[in-house]
C-alpha cells in the first residue's frame, strides 16, 4: 500500500494507492465510524464489513435523492453519531456521492473518507469532493464541494463487479486520455478490456495513473473556474439523457463524448472524432441513441454550465488537449 497526502484549498486528503479495507481500522476509529455502502456491495462482500456499525443503502442512481439523505440522517440520530463520528462511503460514486454530502450536512459537518469498489468510483468519482443529489431527471442538482479525509483504493472488490460497471468506468478513463493524455489515449486504443480485467497491475497502474490525473486538475482549479471543467467532456449531453433514458453513468458520458467530439469538428479544430469513437465502441461503449430532441434539449439547458443563452460546451483540440467554448443553445440545439 501506498500513502500520498494531496493537498487542496481548505482541506487535505490521504490517498492510500493500492491498500485493502482491512486497513480502514487503522485509519479510522471502528467505534466511532458509520460505513454507508449498498446492499449489492454489503451482499457480495459481507465479511468485510464485520464489526463496522453499517448501514445498508437500496443500489442505484434513483436514490441519490433527498429521500435517502433524509432517512440516513434519521439513522445517524438513531445511532448518536456526534461530531467526532467519521462516515466512509463504502460502493460506487452514487454512494461516495451521497456520503460526502450527507457527511457535510450532518451537524453542519462532519470527517468522511472513501473506499470506492467500482471502476468509475476508483478512477473519477470518489475524487474531487463534488458530493451530491439528483432532483429527479435533473443530475447533481444539489451539493457542494468538500474533500474527503482519506480515500482507500482496494481493488479487490472489482473482482465482483459486473462486465457493464466495468465498461461504465472506462467511459470516464477514455473521457481523462481524450482532455489531458493523448500517451495514456493511444494505450487504451493498443489494449482492450479483456486485457485490463485479465491484468490486475495494469488495472492497478491505470487507476493510479488516472486517480492522479483527476486530482492534478482539481488541485489546479477546486472550485471549477477554469481547467476542471473540462472533466465536464461529455457529460452535458450525458447528463441530460442519464436519468431520462436510465443510462448508466459511463453509457450516458460514451453517447456524450461522441456527440462533443463530433462538435468539437463543427467548432473546434479537432479532425479526429472516429478516433474518439473508435475507442468508446472498442470498450463496449455506446456512441448514439434514439432520444426525444426537445425533452433532452429542455433538460439540457439546466445544465450548471449554462450561462443565459450560451452554454460552456468541453470541446477537444486535439486528442489529449481539450477547451472550454461558448456555444449558443440555438446551434446546439440544431446540431442533436
Ligand atoms: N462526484 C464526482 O466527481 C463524480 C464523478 C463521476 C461520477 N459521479 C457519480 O457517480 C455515479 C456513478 O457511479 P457508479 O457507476 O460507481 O455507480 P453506482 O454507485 O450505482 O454503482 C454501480 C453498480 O455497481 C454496484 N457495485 C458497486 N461496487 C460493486 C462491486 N465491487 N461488486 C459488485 N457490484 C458493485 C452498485 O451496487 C451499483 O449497482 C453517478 O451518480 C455519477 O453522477 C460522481
């Protein structure tokens, strides 16, 4: 296992690369911690979670709503969690989502850390401390921005996640490569993801390599003023047919990704959409869907990157070298 402290504006943050949960009880106090995970992770891994007061979640994106912060908050009363109480989100980003911002409303604020168990938690969502809930059709409508105390990467728990979670988690993988690294781009064009699931210190160098990535850029730009909106890389489009059509996360942000790089040849100087394409359909990944416009459009224009008539669309330059261009809805709307 290894140990590197990244540090952000307010807070600093324990990465344990490479660790095993075994390890939590060195790093939190077990008396004193509640672990939120959901019942797909407790029920294939139950005997990880001994002697950890828990508490169980339903899985899926449909309750990273209020309903669920609300009764986890009834439980955290129930229990006497205090201000000293440590929460870990133990499961995907819907439960490292839902920790982080339950953890930060709870008294006003209280210490959390993660332990993510899917691909796209390890690589994405268990980092950067954007903590949140859906509203309905509406992603990621309410939250804030805190960084976890510690995050423990155990790649055990991939071994049972199932074939779609993996190819969820690559969506955000080609989504690194296509805005920051064009070597780490053509690395996933010469492997596939048999080779990655097969090879578990590729998988483990991936993760680290893509862990550190997101965290370099958020480092750079916390709060979303510059460089970390491009993570945003087709998840404008993404996000407004994830709830709607009941996509996975990685299958909205593959359609996305298709959808901008396509774009980004209309408004941007990039000339190698099939090549974005190519690569999300070589991981499993879908590039379209059949979709109602004008509902898609509707929920589209709530988007967080929307400013009055325009919206901040992520468009690449080149793969490897993304931008942030304003595009008047009209055009968008025209171009879906
Ligand atoms: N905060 C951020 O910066 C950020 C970034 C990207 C995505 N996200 C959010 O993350 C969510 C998507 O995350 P996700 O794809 O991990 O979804 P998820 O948490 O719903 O997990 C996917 C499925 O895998 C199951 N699962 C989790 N770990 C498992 C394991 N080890 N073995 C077997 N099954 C397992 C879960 O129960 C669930 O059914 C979305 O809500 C998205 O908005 C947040």
């Amino acid at each position: 296992m290894l140990k590197k402290t990244y540090r952000f504006t307010n807070a600093s943050t324990d990465y344990y690369f490479a660790g095993s949960i075994s390890n939590l009880k060195n790093i939190a106090d077990q008396k004193n911690t509640v672990i939120i995970t959901d019942e797909h992770v407790f029920t294939a891994h139950q005997k990880k979670f001994k002697n950890w007061n828990t508490i169980v979640l339903k899985p899926g994106e449909e309750f990273k709503v209020q309903a669920t912060v609300d009764s986890v908050i009834v439980q955290l009363i129930e229990m006497g969690a205090d201000r000293t109480t440590m929460l870990v989100g133990v499961g995907g980003g819907v439960i490292t989502d839902l920790t982080g911002y339950i953890a930060s409303i709870y008294l006003r604020g209280i210490h959390f850390g993660f332990v993510p168990t899917t691909l796209l938690a390890l690589v994405d969502a268990s980092i950067g401390g954007k903590n949140g809930i859906d509203v309905g059709v509406y992603k990621n409508m309410v939250g804030c921005i805190r960084q976890p105390k510690f995050i423990l990467q155990d790649a055990s728990f991939l071994v049972t996640l199932p074939d779609p979670e993996w190819k969820n988690g690559f969506a955000e993988i080609i989504k690194h490569a296509a805005i920051k690294d064009a070597a780490l781009f053509r690395q996933l064009e010469e492997n596939s993801l048999n080779v990655y699931q097969k090879r578990k210190q590729l998988v483990g160098q991936l993760i680290q390599r893509n862990a550190i990535l997101k965290t370099k850029v958020v480092q750079a730009d916390e709060f979303e003023q510059g460089d970390r909106k491009l993570l945003n890389f087709g998840h404008t489009l993404g996000h407004a047919l994830e709830n709607q059509y009941s996509l996975l996360h990685g299958e909205a942000v593959a359609i996305g990704m298709a959808f901008a790089a396509k774009l980004s040849e209309q408004f941007s100087s990039f000339k190698q959409a099939d090549r974005v394409i190519n690569l999300v359909e070589k991981y499993g990944l879908p590039v379209s869907a059949s979709y109602d416009k004008d509902k898609v459009f509707t929920v589209l224009q709530s988007d967080k990157k929307r400013e009055a008539n325009v919206m901040n669309f992520v468009l690449l330059k080149s793969v490897g070298k993304a931008s942030v261009q304003k595009i008047p809805l009209e055009q968008i709307y025209n171009y879906i």
